[in-house]
C-alpha cells in the first residue's frame, strides 16, 4: 500500500474494554513487553528488556516532567447583578510566555475575557484570549514559585479514556511520573518511560546498553483523535523539544560504533527524527516540533522503539506502522489484544525491530 491511498480506516482496530489498564503493573518491571523482530513475535516481561538488547544500543529517554496540570478553581461572576463565585475546572496544555499558558476551561464561554480566577494559596490567573476551544490564562506567579504552587493545588492529568473511568487519587502523583523525570512541562507522560524502574536500568547497563536523554515537553494533543479519513490531510499539534550537543555526539559515536539507536516512546522518536530531518543525520535542535509520522517516512535515525499499545486511529499506532509496516502492526496488535496485553498508558510495552 502506498502513503497516497491510506485511509483512516486503515488503523482503526477493535479494542475490548476490559484491556484498558486503569492503575499500572506493580512493579513497573512486572508489565509484560511484547518483543518483535524480524517478523517473529515473543510474549516477555520488562524485568527482560535486556535480553533483546546488545552491547553498544543507546536508549533515547525523554527526561520531561508532568506537571499536575489539572485545577480546580472559582471564578468571580462579574456579570451577574448579585455577583458570586463559580466553580471552574482548568487543565493546562503548554506554556506560551514566562507567566502564560494555553489551557482547557469547564465552562470556557462563561468565563469573560478579564476575568480573574482564584485557585487558593494565593494562586491566581486571568483570561486574556479564548480562541478554537482553548483559553490564555496570565499567572500571577512563574518558574519555580508557580510550579510550588502547581503542586499544591493541582491533580495530575490523567488521559481521558482513564479520567472517565475512575478519579484521579494520590497514587497517580508517583504512577504517572518516569523516574527519569527532571524537566518540568509536560501534561501527559512518556509512557514508555513508566515502566523502568531501578532494576531495569541496572541490568541494562551491566549489559553495556547506554542511555542519553532530550526533552519533550508532552501536550494534550497527544489523545486527539485523527478526525480526517485522507491521514495525510491531518495537522499534528507542536510539542517544544531539545536535543543537545552532548546527546548528538552520543548518537553519532553510537552509530559509527556499529550500535542501534532505539528511542523509549513516541515522543523520544519524534523528537530525534526531528533534530535529523534536514541533514539526514543528527544535529543539534530545540523548538516545537509538529512532525507526523505515517507509513511511506523514512527513518533517518532509529533503530527500534519501545512503546506501549495505542489508540485506534491515533497518531501513535500511524508511527508504529510506519516503522514495522502496516500488516506487521495489525498482527502486533491481534496478537496483543488475543493475548490480553494492556493497553494505553498504563498499558504493557513493545519493543519493536523493523
């Protein structure tokens, strides 16, 4: 099949229920992996990543922090003869200026342009701008003070096919974040990350396996539905991201070296393909990417991915068709869903070799 005649249908898949994972595996490396490579698949665990690698693969991590972006807060109701406060709930989706932030208002077009919301502790924002279902708050604090006072009042942000199945509670706060997390600003997890815990990195680096780490600050637009059945025609949203100097140098040696480069999630992929896309190689780079990746890219830097199991019709499992193919990610996918793999965030994980 050629990149001109995909369909949306092309990715769309049934998912029982039941297979969407609400809480994680416990321990992170008890999540089953599904590993595939030259087109065989084997049933494994996380706690065995390191049976699949070499001496010499480099790991791509995205060190990026969620932010517990989902507040709750009262708006004072100006337009009203008695006045009074209202109850709004705000969910950030990135940052746009040292103070300001793009976000998501229940309800938004009751909220008037000038209005001042009030989130306690002190914590305030006003609303400058509301455009195409989105709203720009202005904090009355930034950097650290603002993030401090994030923490005390916000819950984490939960994608929504969790959300509507159960509360957000205070496991989330350490569920929801990689131990690799340093650099604040996402509003949904790397995933892929989740699963690594101590052991894992131990193992992995006895068994010569490197690891270098870029940012990218995860947005909402992650979980939004591709609603255009021409795919080609679909505008991804931008995610800010960097790659230093150090991890291209890592890369390039790893390469020359004879290793693979096997970034851990989607956005880590992404990113790198990124910093690749104009010389062929890897570059230096930072800003919002927007790259989408379908079948038909070329891959001018990975080698593998570890991912966990997506959405229908999402981006994500475009990605993933991408790099194996599609009749290979539709028979990753039936054999995860006949063996009862978990899906999405808090899902199991793939490795897959193309």
């Amino acid at each position: 099949m050629t990149s001109d005649a995909l369909q949306l249908s092309d990715f769309d898949f049934e998912l029982p229920d039941d297979l969407i994972a609400l809480r994680p595996a416990v321990p992170r490396n008890s999540a089953r992996l599904l590993a595939y490579s030259q087109g065989k698949i084997l049933d494994s665990y996380v706690h065995s990543l390191a049976e699949h690698f070499r001496s010499g693969d480099r790991l791509i991590i995205n060190n990026t922090k969620v932010i517990p972006a989902r507040i709750r807060g009262e708006r004072l109701r100006t337009g009203t003869v008695q006045g009074g406060r209202a109850g709004v709930e705000v969910t950030l989706l990135k940052q746009s200026d040292v103070s300001e932030w793009m976000a998501l208002i229940k309800p938004l077009k009751k909220v008037a342009l000038g209005e001042v919301i009030e989130f306690g502790n002190g914590l305030r924002a006003q609303l400058l701008d509301k455009a195409d279902g989105q709203a720009r708050l202005r904090f009355n604090c930034e950097g650290e003070a603002f993030f401090q006072a994030l923490k005390r009042e916000g819950q984490m942000p939960l994608p929504p096919y969790i959300a509507a199945k159960r509360a957000t509670d205070a496991a989330d706060t350490s569920d929801y974040q990689t131990i690799f997390a340093q650099t604040e600003g996402s509003v949904a997890a790397p995933t892929a990350s989740l699963h690594f815990d101590a052991t894992v990195i131990e193992v992995l680096q006895a068994k010569g396996v490197e690891m270098s780490f870029v940012t990218l600050h995860v947005g909402a637009g992650t979980f939004l539905p591709v609603k255009v059945d021409d795919i080609k025609s679909h505008k991804m949203h931008a995610e800010f991201g960097v790659v230093d100097q150090k991890v291209t140098e890592e890369i390039l040696t790893t390469q020359r070296n004879g290793g693979r480069i096997i970034p851990v999630g989607t956005t880590a992929l992404r990113l790198i393909e990124t910093a690749a896309a104009q010389s062929g190689k890897m570059q230096p780079w930072s800003g919002e990417t927007d790259i989408f990746i379908y079948p038909g890219f070329e891959f001018k830097v990975t080698d593998a991915l570890m991912t966990n199991f997506h959405l229908p019709k999402s981006t994500l499992l475009m990605l993933v068709s991408a790099l194996i193919g599609i009749e290979d990610a539709r028979r990753v996918y039936e054999h995860a869903i006949k063996n009862r793999y978990r899906f999405f965030s808090y899902g199991d994980a793939s490795l897959l070799f193309p």
